[in-house]
DNA sequence: CTGAAAGCGCTTACAG
DNA sequence: CTGAAAGCGCTTACAG
C-alpha cells in the first residue's frame, strides 16, 4: 500500500498553496484555468481521493448510519436490511450494521461505540433482553446526544422517536378471524420469543378475535417456549393433551418445526390442523404442505425507516412533537396448510 | 440533540488547556490528582466522549472493516456475515456492509467511496458481473491505494491477494462420488448462477467424478439456466427429453425449486431422483424429502476471513509473499433426499 | 505539574 | 488569481 496522496502532496509539486489545489479541485471559478487544469490532471493521474474523515471532521457529517438489529438469522430481518440498504446506497449513506444477538449489554456496548460521532443517525430494533427488561436509557442518551433514531419492528412505547412497526394487533386479529372463518376453533399459538412487545401485541389480537367470534381462550394452547426448553418436548406435550385444529406460529422457526411435529405425530395438515406463520419466509414455499402466512414486508418496512432516518438527519432542527409511528400494513398469503374459505 | 462536549469545553470549565484535559482524562501520571479527579468527574457527569473521528483522522486508523458482499438473500452469506461480525466485534472493529447485488458498477462505485480513508481494510466476495467480466482493476486499486483485502467464498485467481474459499472441485467431486455409489449414473447439475468461478470448479469436480467412474459425460444434463430464461420451464424440458437419477442443485433455489418440479411430475424421492444441495440451508430440513446437502461451514468462512484481514490491518507491513489461500473443508449432511450408502 | 505548539487532512472567510 | 490563517477535535513531544 502506497502513501495516500494527499492535498499537501499535490501542493507541494506545483509549488503552490493546498488552498489553492483544494480550489483547483472543486473546480472554483477563482482559480486560473492553467493551474486548475494541470491540478487535476495531476490529481486524477495520482487517483487522489479527499480524505473523508477529515471532511467528517470539518462538516460534523459522517454520512453514515448504524443498524442495530436483534439478529440476522431470520428471513424478516434479512429482508429489512435489504431494504435499509438500498435506501442508504441511493442516498449515499454508508451503513455500520451490528447483530445486538438479542443482548442488552451488546445493545449498550454498541451505542456507547456508535455516540462517539461515527454516524449521524440510528436505525435500532430492540433486543429480547432489552424488552424484557424494560432498559431504554441507552437509546434516550443517543437521542439527546449523538442524533435521530429511528426503531423498527421491535420498539417500545416509551422512547420519544420515529417508529415502523408491522400493526401485530390487527394483524393477528384477522389471522385468528380467518381461521375460524375456515372452521377452527381450539387455535394454538406457539412462539419461542418471548418478552417482546410484538409477541404481546399478536395474543392480545388472537384473544379479541377468539372472543368477538365466542370462542373460549384456552390459555393451555398459547405455548411460548423459553430458550432452555426442549421445544419438540412442549409442541408434543401440547398436542397430546390438548385438542387443537390449527397453530399459529409466530416465527420462522416454531411454525416449520410445528408442522414437521404434527405430521410425525400422524396430523393431516391442513385437514387435521390448520397452520399458519407469522412471518414470511421463503421456507414457507418448499415445505410440504407449503405453508399460509403473514407477509410482513420487510423491504417497505426497511425503505421506510431509512428515508425517515435520512429525513431526520438532513434536518437542521428536530421538533419531537412531529415524531410519527408509521404502520405497515401486511397481508395474508393463503397456501396449502390452511383450508379455503369456502 | 445537545451539542456534543468537546475537551475544549471541559478546559474553559476549569481554566485549564485542553492538553491537561486530554492527559487527565487518560489518566496521565504527569496531572496533579485533584485536577485528575474534577475533570474525570465533570467528564463522566457531562458523558464525555472523546470523538472518533478526531481520534482517526490523527491515528490514520478507523477501526472499520468494509463488508461487500453479493447478496445477503442468500442464506450461505447470512451466515458468513455472522461469522465476520462475531469477530470484528471480538477485536473492536466496526462493519460497513455494502451489497453489490451482483453489480460489477456498484461494487466499483463502492470501492471507490470506501477508498478514502473510511475504512482500515477490506473483505469482499465477488458479484457475478465482476467475475464474467474479469474486471478486477477496483480490486486492486484498492489493495494499492486503501489497505488490505481478504477475499471470501467468490474470489479471482488473478487477483493478488489473501483469500479464504471452499474446495468447490473436490467437493463437487465427492458429491458425484456419493451419488455414484448410491447407484446413480444420470447425475444432473442445475444453477441460476452462471460464469461464477465456484460454478466452474464445481462442474469440473463433477466430470472429474463421472470420468473416473467411467460414466459418460450428458452436457445437456448440465442446465445452467440464465437469468432471462424460464427456470420451470428449463427444468421440465430437461426432466422430459433426458433419462435422469439425481439432481446437484448449486445453490439453495435451484434444488428446492427442481426438487418440487420434479415431485409434481410424479417422480419419486429419492427412489426416482436423489437431489442435494450443494449449499446449507436451513430450508433443506423442512422440506419432504428434507434434503441432503453440502455444509459450507459459513460462520467458520467468515470468521476465518475477517480475522486475517484483522491481522493483516494491524501488522505494519505486507509482505506479498505471505499471501495466502485457505481452504475450508466441506461435509456432506445426508437426508432423505438421497438414498442410503448400502 | 501544566501549557503552547504542531499536526492529522481538509475547507473557507479574509486579505491582498 | 493566490496565500496565510483559523478551525473541525484530538494527542503528544517539547518546554518550562
């Protein structure tokens, strides 16, 4: 690796000022012609390259935004990345991406990394840890002194900021209420998340639907599984004591693994049990039934907290009374392991 | 926002220069303890952060990696991903990801943004275009003029430089080998990629496998479909017109979406067909037959690459002569897509 | 024990 | 038309 040239270098060859080679470069109608010409010529010759950082450091303006994202081993998130990155390309952001692995302390560690003048905004979606325990003083600190953040999917009620969310109430409502229009009753839901405001948001959707179609709630068929349980163990604890005919799984994994245990356990899907997932997934394709979800659209959703994020950055002052939480609508793809309507 | 506290502000507050400030704050001996002591303690109260960009622009390092990679849809990258993000966190060392989505142009204009100081090195996996065209001046334009580069999984002979790949010809080999033993001679290869140096090598591997096994060669059971061509309609000509009894998928769609063609031409699997993967993905499990495949150890690959590049980034000088090429070993994950050895 | 100065690489208002 | 100077926020060798 060569020395970078810089600006200095370039003075120095023609003996003239780095004043002078900065203006020569930006092509200022102050310089003589003969000068700038031979300036950048010599420039583009030697590959010169402003240093960004040092312009980062004169214009307090990294472009550059953090992600901060629970995980990257889930096809949502994959998605919203995708859709967070081209944004950012277009509008020329760089992004720093960090996989908080649903660790509060990592969530921590990394703002307090990323407060330091590294980037000029925040895309953020909580981890488990830090839902559960209800600790947001890290992203209140990089609100009040490092810049804008905008929170996706997972947020909490209780930043004052920008938010994207998927409407899981809503949503799980008229999941449950199309199942029970196919004929289900005993609705099982598993998920191994827990602790997570979107998971709470989806029961509290899947009960009102249960209880607007006087159907009892069966608080036996709600599975969450913790992380140190066996999850083949509860599924096939759950089937074998209790009567269901259809699983509503609230992400990739629990809906796949589900059905895989219902039919080793000799279930007719859809006959038998009706399944569906929350999440769209590319998995949901190839299985065999393929399998009906929720398609939340991750792209849009990832496009749309960048462009608020980039709004908020280019904006010279933040009025908080103007925060919005933006809802993204999402949609039910019928596959093979649900029944028709009719 | 508040306006960010500088050391400037902390030495007005005291009186003091901002030199004694800085000492203080790193605890320098050479400060009487009493100043020591307020000025930490107005620091931490004030939440003090030295600014980064400050600190690179005088240490000439960033403490950043570039990530390019040509696709993140792609399960085999999520993983390589999350094996480079293991390590770069470990180490102190941020991530700036770009996906080239498979655009020679947008790799060249990424590079060329990243070669200004922004980042310490760089790890990059080859889009297609950039392969089929050979063009690799970029890539060594940065190598030249920006710092280090390690190349991962789609890497270029002709670039000089450390690379860390899978041994696509002998694991294509192996793979035919298993199928021939399992009793298949008709063995298909099917991909949507195309001029990709890995695809090149598989193939080889492959014929390698069938010449050694003294089975004829069947080019026209080698379907590289294009990009503008019908992959359904390609895969149901081939299943047709040519007799066959096993299907190597090179990538994760290609098998899924052969394995369903197939199934819905009334083929048994894998007592008509056998298919394997030749990648791991979380999909082959759930689907009927799960399938077989070749596990690329991804995280390994891209723990591997990230930390020879950290290596390279913190010794002072490359020897070129060091260079080097490592190979990750692969492993067959038998399932039920593919029939057992006796 | 503390400060003034130089410097990382750049831009730009101010002089001339 | 061109340069010297100040400044972005920091560190550190050199003086005292």
């Amino acid at each position: 690796m060569k020395e970078r040239i810089t600006l200095k270098h370039i003075a120095k060859e023609f003996n003239v000022s780095i004043a002078t080679v900065s203006r020569a470069l930006k092509n200022s109608y102050e310089i003589g012609e003969a000068t700038r010409e031979k300036i950048q010529e010599y420039a583009k010759h030697h590959n010169y390259k402003p240093n960004s950082i040092a312009l980062s450091l004169l214009n307090k303006k990294t472009k550059t935004i953090g992600v901060v994202m629970p995980t990257i081993l889930n096809h949502f998130f994959v998605k919203i990345f995708n859709g967070i990155e081209q944004v950012a390309n277009e509008k020329g952001y760089n992004l720093i991406t960090i996989i908080s692995n649903g660790k509060l302390e990592k969530e921590i560690a990394s703002l307090d990394m990323l407060e330091n003048g590294f980037i000029d905004g925040l895309l953020i979606s909580l981890s488990e840890e830090t839902q559960s325990k209800q600790h947001f003083k890290h992203i209140e600190g990089f609100i009040n002194n490092a810049g804008p953040v905008v929170m996706f999917d997972r947020v909490s009620d209780s930043v004052e900021t920008d938010k994207i969310i998927v409407d899981d109430f809503n949503c799980a409502y008229k999941t449950t209420e199309h199942l029970i229009k196919t004929g289900c009753k005993r609705i099982a839901i598993v998920s191994v998340l827990d602790n997570l405001g979107i998971i709470k948001l989806r029961i509290e959707g899947y009960k009102k639907a249960l209880e607007d179609y006087n159907i009892p709630i069966n608080e036996k068929i709600i599975t969450l599984i913790k992380k140190d349980y066996d999850f083949e163990t509860e599924i096939k604890t759950m089937l074998d004591y209790q009567k269901i005919d259809a699983i509503i799984g609230l992400e990739e994994f629990s809906t796949a693994e589900s059905m895989l245990i219902a039919k080793k356990r000799g279930y007719k899907i859809p006959e038998d049990i009706s399944v569906i997932g929350f999440t769209s997934s590319e998995l949901f394709r190839y299985t065999n039934p393929s399998i009906t979800c929720i398609s939340q659209h991750g792209v849009y959703m990832g496009k749309n907290a960048a462009e608020k994020l980039i709004e908020r950055i280019e904006q010279k002052d933040i009025d908080k009374s103007t925060f919005e939480t933006k809802v993204i609508k999402t949609s039910l793809l019928e596959r093979e392991s649900t029944r028709p309507l009719d």
